[in-house]
C-alpha cells in the first residue's frame, strides 16, 4: 500500500492524511493500520485533566524536553467542543505555529464532539501511524471529562493527571475516574499558590487506591517550573520500557486493542442488516435466545 510505505518513510503529508483518515473513513483506515508495522518504538504518554488545568502549555513543555534530549515527537490533541477552553484551541493554533519549522515535531488536533462514533479509535490509530513514521515519543491530550475521554489514555505507557490548585472538591467529587489512571500526578500553576493543598488533598485521595503509588509534582507549565522533575519521572517510565518491560509493552498495546475493538463492535451494529437483527429479535421473541445472546450474534 503506497500510503502506508509513505507514512513508514516519515513523509509528513502522508502522516497527515492517514490520519485524516483514521478520523473520516473507518474502513479505508482499517487497511491502512493494517498494512503498517504493528506498534513497537514509540513512548506513549497520556495527558489528562480537567480543561484549563494548563494541558496543553505543559504538552508544549514536555516536547521541548524531548527535542533537547533529540527525540521526535508527535502529538494528538483531543480538543473538548465545550466553549470553556475555546481559547486553548486558539493557543494549540499558536504553538502549532511555533513548531511547524521542526521537522522532528508533529502536532495534530482532533475536534471531540462528544467522542462519539470511534473518536478514541481514531486517536489510537494516529498514535501508531505517528509510531510507524518514527516518532520516537508521542503525546495524547484528552479533555478529562468524561469516561471515555479518561479511558483512552489508557494506550498510553505513562499517564499524566494534571489538575491545578484549589481542584480537591472537584477531582473528589468526580466519578470519571481520574484517580485511578494516573501514573504521575501534576499539580501545575504552583505560580498561583495553594499548591501545597492540592498535593495534600491529592495524596488523601490516592491513599484509598491500593497497589499504586503513583508519583505527585507541582509544576508550573506557565513558568518552566518543576519541569525537569517531571522529564525525570515520565523518563523513568521510559527506560523501563527500553528495559525491555513486556507488562508496560502489553498494557498500552492491550488498549490499542480495546479501542480498536470497540470501534469494530459499534461498526458491526451499525452496519449490520435490519434483516439480521429482525431475525435475532424473533428468536428472542420466541423464547429461544436471550437478549444477551442475540447481541453476542450480532456483533459476531
Ligand atoms: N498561572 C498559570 N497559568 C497557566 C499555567 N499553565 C497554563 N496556564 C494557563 O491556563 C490556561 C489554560 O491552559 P491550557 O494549556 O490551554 O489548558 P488545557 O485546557 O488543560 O489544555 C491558559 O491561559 C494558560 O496560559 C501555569 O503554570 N500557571
Ligand atoms: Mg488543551
């Protein structure tokens, strides 16, 4: 396939538009994942968090970082149609802008509407055609507000939670879940003060979730503050990955896996006959099957 041999080869307009496709024609992107390497090379890191927590700003310190320590980067931001954050679309815009002369970065944004109909596929497939086009670190910015928006950074090796001060309450009072995916817990804008609080709730929080001990930073993105503590913990992760670690390896592809599947289950309702669901609900009718075994044939 001359589109996936293009993407294997780093070609940018090619990244570009296999993409476009993994987000507007499932089918077509189906063979082209199909046709490029399976994942192997590239670090995955997840950035979640309530909007306007400093996301993206810290995103746009996390490539620096790596551009200096030479690895390229591609990022995958999830953009939240929520009014909230429509200036941090604007501010992607801008540091897109400040990017587009480094060959070694690439940066992408994909409107949410509302995850619905295999957005999160369509993220994971980006991460691996960046992965196929040798970025050697990719970045996935997910708006945390809802489940799925939280699940997705689940492909990711390492999964930063960012909330900023003065988010206890809201975090708490939460039931998306984003006590339970992170691996590293960003305290960022600690240039506005009650950090220290946010930290001592956060680690109020996490004592309940048994068998993790992920790590908590403050971080001023705005400032360049703490950075370099964070490279260190998401490095830390990293070179347990080229250490080899097959657990690490196996949890982000085992996403990649779900979310693919979940896509493919929705694509199978969907684009399964009226006569075959007729035919399956008669059986339910009748007494024959379940309702739960009916939808197992479905999907089949
Ligand atoms: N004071 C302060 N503001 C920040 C910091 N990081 C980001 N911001 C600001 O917070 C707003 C939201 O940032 P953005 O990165 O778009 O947040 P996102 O919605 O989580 O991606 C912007 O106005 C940023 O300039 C920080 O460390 N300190
Ligand atoms: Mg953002």
């Amino acid at each position: 396939m001359k589109l996936a041999s293009a993407v294997r080869g780093g070609d940018r307009a090619a990244v570009a538009k296999a993409i476009s496709l993994a987000e507007d024609d499932p089918d077509s992107a189906g063979a082209l994942m199909r046709a490029l390497r399976p994942p192997r090379r590239a670090f995955v890191i997840g950035v979640t968090g309530p909007p306007g927590t400093g996301k993206s700003t810290l995103v746009g310190r996390l490539i620096d970082g790596y551009r200096r320590n030479g690895l390229k980067v591609g990022v995958v931001a999830v953009d939240p149609s929520s009014p909230i954050t429509g200036g941090a679309l604007l501010g992607d815009r801008i540091r897109m802008k400040a990017y587009s002369s480094d060959e070694g970065v690439f940066i992408r944004s994909m409107a949410s509407r509302g995850w619905s109909g295999g957005l999160s596929r369509a993220a994971s497939d980006a991460l691996q055609i960046l992965d196929s086009a040798g970025f050697e670190v990719t970045i996935l910015e997910t708006a945390g507000i809802g489940q799925a928006d939280i699940e997705v950074v689940g492909i990711a090796h390492a999964v930063l939670v960012v909330l900023m001060p003065g988010m206890g309450d809201d975090v708490q009072a939460s039931k998306a879940g984003l006590m339970e995916v992170g691996d590293v817990y960003v305290v960022n804008k600690s240039d506005l003060g009650g950090a220290g609080q946010m930290v001592s709730s956060l680690f109020a929080m996490l004592r309940g979730s048994k068998g993790r001990s992920p790590a908590v930073l403050t971080v001023s993105a705005l400032k360049g503050e703490g950075i370099d503590r964070l490279m260190q913990a998401t490095e830390a992760i990293r070179s347990r990955l080229d250490d080899g670690s097959e657990e690490l390896k196996l949890r982000s592809i085992r996403g990649m896996v779900v979310e693919a599947a979940k896509a493919e289950a929705m694509r199978r309702v969907e684009t399964s006959s009226t006569s075959k669901a007729d035919a399956l609900a008669k059986l339910v009718l009748e007494g024959k099957i379940s309702v739960a075994e009916a939808a197992a044939r479905l999907v089949q």
